[in-house]
C-alpha cells in the first residue's frame, strides 16, 4: 500500500509541474503577441491538455517524462529569435516559482499535523518540489526540444543559423536515445549531470523557505 501511494505522489507530483511548466509557456507566448497555444487549449492548469503520450508512458515505465510542447508561431512575435528564448525560459522559471512556494506548507504547515493524510500530501509535496527543480534544471539544458535550446539560439544568432537547424533535428533523437538507453543500461547519465545542481537549488529554497 505505501508503494501505490507513493506512486500516486509521483504520478500527481508530475501533474503539477508538467501543467504549470506547459501552462507558463502557453501564457508567457500570449503575452508576446502568439495566441496559439491559447486557441490550441493550452493556456491552461488541466494536466490532460499537456499530456504527451510517449512522456506519459515513459513515466509509468522508467519513472521519467515530458509534457506536449506548447505551439508557438514566430511570425506573430515581435523579435522571434528573443521571445522564443523568454517564452522557453518562462516553464522552467514557473516550476522554480511553483517549488518556492510549496516549500513553505513543507516546512511550516504540515509539521503541525499527524497522521496517515498528512503522511501522504508530505510525500506529495516533497516529490512536487523537488520534481519542479529536476524540470526546470533539465529543461535548461541547450539541447532541442529542451527549453535551453531557445536560448543557445538566441546566442548563435542568424548567422549561425545551419546550426541550430542541424541541432533542431538531431538534438531530440540524441537526448532521447541518451535517456532510453542510460535507463535500461542503469547507467544514470542525466541524473549525474543534473544532480548537482538540483540539490543545490533546493537546498537554497529549503534555507530560505
């Protein structure tokens, strides 16, 4: 029964932060002058609007996964290479947001209670916590589709643009097989590479919470 449960955090855990990562895209696109996340059904908190099938799956399976991407049309942005880096950084920045704010139930609510509810909505909001860090650290990462790429193609500019065509079609079959195969190698790649720095953004909010 505690496995289940604790499965059900995860799985919950992962609802929150894919819906308001997708969510901050959706509006942060809005507010740049984009609509279509928001005519697409996005610009919403409903986690089976940014559900992706494959990412779904993954999660049951390997315990990691992703959210649908958001649409976004840079011909109705003002500055497309700019916005496209602000509305990509805007989901890691909510889940950074998202993880501020749970700390402080965390740490000042839930210790005032007992018992088998208050047991399961701390687990929840540990793993919501920290899975909001592992998202908005992972999805910093400059490598397409993550949301840093956008901003590593801010960096190159147009006239590095055979660049970043190359890496927009490359880089997501090089990060996925990196996952898919670092899990059934138990070879942990991501988890070394993004470890580090997880702990010590949440370390920081745990401190300042």
């Amino acid at each position: 029964m505690e496995l289940i449960l604790e499965f059900l955090a995860i799985v919950l855990a992962f609802f929150v932060a894919i819906s308001v990562h997708e969510c901050a895209h959706a509006a942060a696109a809005y507010a740049l002058g984009d609509p279509t996340a928001k005519f697409a059904g996005r610009l919403t908190l409903n986690p089976l609007k940014h559900l992706d099938p494959l990412g779904t799956i993954l999660l049951f399976l390997v315990r990691f996964g992703w959210g649908k991407p958001v649409p976004v049309n840079p011909r109705n942005l003002a500055h497309p290479l700019r916005d496209q880096a602000l509305i990509s950084l805007a989901g890691p920045l909510s889940n950074l947001v998202t993880a501020a704010i749970l700390v402080i139930p965390m740490k000042h609510i839930l210790p005032l209670f007992s018992g088998p509810l208050t047991d399961f909505l701390t687990t929840f909001l540990a793993f919501t916590i920290s899975l909001n860090i592992v998202l908005m650290i992972f999805n910093l990462i400059p490598i397409p589709p993550l949301d840093g790429s956008k901003v590593l193609f801010l960096v190159l500019g147009h006239r590095l643009a055979n660049v970043s065509e190359w890496l927009e079609v490359n880089g997501p079959i090089a990060l996925f097989s990196v996952i898919i195969f670092s899990n059934f190698l138990n070879i942990p790649l991501l988890q070394y590479l993004i470890a580090k720095p997880v702990d010590f953004v949440l370390t920081l909010l745990y401190l300042a919470g």
